[in-house]
C-alpha cells in the first residue's frame, strides 16, 4: 500500500435530521485505514451514487433497511477500483459495484462486491441506467405497471434514471407517456429527448389542470416515485383497472408532519375497490434480487443501440457530496446523481 | 299464465339515502305483469339476495356498476324458477339465477340468466357459497391474497358468506385465520364451526389491542370486507410483502363525509413502500368473470365432502326485505342473507 492510501476521507451521519436535512447533518472527517488482513480488498471510490432513498436511511423510524447509523459513514452505493488487494478473487485496478458509502477508501471482504468487468464503457452507469435506478423502473413497471399497447402511463421526476427509463420503456410498450417535471427545460427534454408524449411541469400553478389536460383518456398506469401533489393531481385520474407501483414518495420524506384533514383514507380505500385499482409498494433488491439477470440482459442491449436515453448529473469531489444530496432531493439535479471521487 | 300471477309485487327504489337508508328509501308497489312476447320466461322470485354492495347501487356517485334506477325495482340477484315461459330454451319449473332484483315476478328474454340444473339439494346456496360471495371470497384469497403456509390471515365479517369462506379457503391453506366478528356467539361459532385460531370481537373497547394480541407474528393477509376502524387496527400489523385484497367496505357505504384530520394518506403510502403491500381492490364478476368456472369445480366438492361449513340467515315474506338489509348493513344478520319469497 504506497503512502497517499494510509489516510481516508469520509463523510460521516453526524446527526439525525428534522425534516430537510442540511449540511450540519453530516461531518467531514480524516480517517486512517487499517491495514489489510488475508481475504480482503481496499476499494478506492471512483463514483459514488446519491439517491432519494438515502434520505429514509438517516432517519431512525421504520424502514425496509436498517437507519445509516451515527458517527459511520454515510452509506451509498459506489463504483470502486481495487487499490489493493490480499483476497484472491481480486487484483488491483478491478472495477467492482460496492456499497462502499461516502467515503473515499473502505475495507472488503469480498461479499458485498459485484465485480464489473474491466472493459466497461462508462463505469458509473452501474449506478444508473444498469443497476438499482434502472432495475427498479424496469421490474416496477414491468411487473406490477403491466404496460398494454394504447394506456397511458404517468410517471414523476420524469428526467430522473428511474422515471426517464420508466417513460422510454413505456413508449416502446406503445403507451402513451406523460411525465413529470420541475421546469420548462426538463419538460423540453422528456418530451424531445427521451421521446415522452407530453410532460407536465409541477412548478406551474395550474398543475392539476395541465395534468388532467394531458392524460383526457384518464391514467392506466401511475409510476409513483414522489407522493404528495403529483400524488394529489394522478389519483381522481386514474382509469378502472389501473395499477400504481410506488417505489418511491420524495416529496415526503423530510415531512415532520401529515397534512390536516380530512382523513382521505376512507376516500382512497374506496376508489381502490371501485375501481379495482392495484397499489403495490416494492423494494427492487428485496422483491426482484433474482432477477437481475434477466434485467440486465434486456436492458444492455437497449442501451447499446442507442434506444434507452441516459444522462448523469456529475459533480466532481467527495466533499460536495452533502450539497448536492440536499440539491438532489429538491430537483436541482438533472438526470442520475454522481459524485465523481478524485484519486 | 293463471290468474294469481296477473300481479306482481315489487320494492321500488323511492329515494336514495343520505347516510344510513332507511325504509322510506322503498316504496312497495302492486303491478300488472305483462303478457310474455315470445322469447320471454315469467320468473317468480323463489330467493332474494340481500348483499351490502346494494348500498353503493342506492347512491348515485362514482361506482362500478351503474346507479339503480329510481322508481324502479331495487336490484339483487335472485335464485328463481320459471313460472311461464314463450323461450324455447327454458321449461315452466326450471331453476335459474337471475338478476332480476326485489320483486315477485319478473320478465326475462333469458340473456340474464344461468341454469341451476332442477336437482339442486340447496338452490338459494347459488346466492352465497357457490355464487357471488362464495366466488368473491376464493379469487380475492387465492389470486391476490396468495396464501401461503403459516401466514396470519385477518378476515372480517366473519360468519359472513365471504368472511366465513375465505377464513376456511385460508385454514386449508395452512394459514393462522384470525377472523373479526360482532359479538361473543359470532366470535364463537367462527372458532368452533368454522375452524378460525381466534376471532376479535370489534365491539370489545380494547379490539385494537385484542387483535393485535391474536396476531403476535403480525398480518401477512388482510382480506378487506369492512373498512372503518378494522383497517385501522390491522393497517399497523400488516407485515412486510402483505397483499390486501379489497372487495368491500361495508363500514363506509353510508358515511357522508370524510373524518377529522390529520390526513392519513401519506403515512399509508409511505407504510405500502416501505413494508411493500399489496393493496388491490376487485369487482368479482369484472376482473374475474371468465374464470367462475374454475371456482365451481374447486368449491363443489369441498362443499359435498362438508369441508366448508355454509350459514344462511333467512327470512321470510318480500315485504320484509327492507329491514332486513338494514340489518345486515348494520351486522345483525348471522350468516348470508336471503329473503324466502313465498308463492
């Protein structure tokens, strides 16, 4: 191990947040590395993913995983480099999938690695466009969303790696697609890019009205991945029969409170048997882990042939990691969020 | 056509109710039959079904089915036989199920109706456990429900025809069936007769509590019949990839209005993300019409070999059908409810 690999950079759950998190949530801290013992590998982070589900993770309430826990690195996936190596399925300069955090160097053993080839052309779509982003709107909309020839299919965050490849997916089911977007430039994008049928921005005043205007054959299949007002303007929309996979709701996961009433449950419950609609939450790794493979082998070669549209959004170095969670979460962002981790 | 049958007798839809109906939402009317065309069958009403989905047909809202028609027979299936008949297909005798609704005679062209077959031990049995109810409760447990080996099933209604028939389906199965009943004889004929591992008495003050006694291992399937306070006492039970099938909310037919906030809607999405629930409501005949078939040769043996226990709760005369589906909207029947129209 040469010198400069002695010391790490780590962006540490300094605290829990209340609501928005801001940047006093995390601490920056120098840390030495341990040297390795038999079996394990240091990985370098090259990319490290920022994703909406990392806000639920800081938080100690109930989850589908464990809370990051205090005074550890953020947890994240990344993709590595092997900077060195004592375990005997890895050589150093491997490219591996890691969940490795915000932290510029970490210790493995190996059983949470998934190696990614060397020949790849761009390493940090294993973030994206061909992992957990991509693998959920892939098996949410395949598998619950069902998607038939002449539907309409909403989905939010229409320029994120889940809603742009749930829409693109959609079109080739020969769905009408209609997004969701923050702004004039995004909407631009979804509809001349990515191809989308209309996309409706959620800043405008007249949301619900733009939205109804633009699905005037109700909505058969919703992608959910934000909740709240999208949530608010889809639902009196939706079509007998339709289904709703919910992967995920960010506009609510810094809420302290629930909105005042009433209570719609009993509203929403109602329309659910009237009109047989199907809600169903997933976890991609919990639900689908098997069948990654199959995934893959039907997304790669979507992208080769140039049919599936992807765009990072890279910001350069580990301590910008914090701001650009925090942009992220607000829809600063504009396509999948990455930090790219200097050597 | 002889003489007496010149007169028909009907439950005319008066008025629709705000909240709980009531028997000034009927009126009971005397009619003149029609001379049968050819092509047409005379039924008399041997069977009334009396089924709370009734009370949505009463509104003229949203709904899956079109309203029922003021000042006109309130609708309901009917187990009948043919009093006349002009149709080649049908003979004066033979027993049909009909949809003819709340009244003594009926003409039919016969595209409403099914064949029972004239050897039936049990005709008005095509009302309940081989009919509606009975179908209702097999698809929405065996399709959506999916029960599996050693899961907690939660079922209301119990002594119900579809609580009481989804409860036994789940035992087969192997599943732990906690049922919700009114009443310590209800709660006790679902342990004793109908096999359940516990049943919760929503009268009790503690029922809440007592339900979540009864399902230390939490709810892996909730079949949805009621609404109201039961959801709300199994909503924070329901374990991880619990599937809820929803074909009723009996609770709630009558409520004219929303209750008190705070608004639930974002923590029962956030609960169906993160704990990955199924929540999908059915309309038997809709979603699942082609398949009754099936249901029939699964169920009919069961039945003959007494494997699955079948309650009816019948009254007698038509001018009592009023009260008697007041009753059941408000649980004081026990067992399915059938009028017995006399000749």
């Amino acid at each position: 191990m040469s010198k400069q690999q002695t010391q790490n950079h780590a962006w540490l759950l300094a605290s829990r947040p209340t609501g928005e998190p801001t940047k006093e949530n995390f601490r920056f801290v120098e840390q030495v590395i341990p040297e390795l013992n038999e079996g394990e590998v240091l990985l370098r982070t090259v990319y490290l993913s920022l994703d909406p589900y990392m806000r639920g993770r800081m938080d100690d309430g109930e989850s589908y995983a464990p809370p990051a826990e205090l005074d550890k690195p953020m947890v994240g996936g990344t993709v590595c480099q092997v900077a060195a190596s004592k375990h005997a399925d890895y050589q150093q300069g491997d490219w591996v999938l890691g969940q490795s955090g915000w932290q510029q160097y970490a210790v493995s053993d190996g059983s949470d690695l998934v190696k990614l080839g060397n020949d790849l052309p761009h390493p940090s779509w294993a973030l994206g466009i061909l992992g957990m982003p991509g693998f959920t709107a892939y098996m949410g909309l395949m598998n619950i969303g069902q998607p038939k020839e002449g539907e309409t299919l909403v989905v939010a965050a229409a320029t994120g790696p889940v809603g742009a490849t749930v829409g693109q997916l959609g079109k080739m089911k020969g769905c009408r697609v209609v997004g969701v977007a923050g702004g004039e430039e995004k909407c631009r994008y979804a509809i001349e890019t990515l191809g989308f049928d209309a996309c409706v921005d959620h800043h405008s005043s007249d949301f619900a009205g733009q939205l109804a205007a633009a699905c005037s054959a109700g909505i058969d299949i919703y992608y959910e991945n934000v909740g709240g007002k999208v949530f608010d303007a889809v639902f009196p929309l939706l079509n007998t029969a339709a289904r709703v996979p919910v992967c995920g709701l960010v506009s609510g996961y810094s809420s302290r409170d629930l909105p005042d009433g009433p209570d719609r449950t009993p509203m929403i419950m109602a329309a659910i048997l009237k009109r047989r609609i199907r809600v169903q939450g997933f976890i991609i790794f919990q639900d689908y882990g098997d069948r990654y493979p199959e995934f893959l082998s039907a997304m790669k070669p979507l992208i080769e042939d140039k049919k599936i549209h992807y765009r990072e959004h890279v910001i350069e170095g580990l301590e910008n990691a914090p701001q650009a969670f925090i942009d992220m979460l607000n829809g600063k962002n504009f396509g999948k969020t990455v930090i790219k981790v200097p050597e």
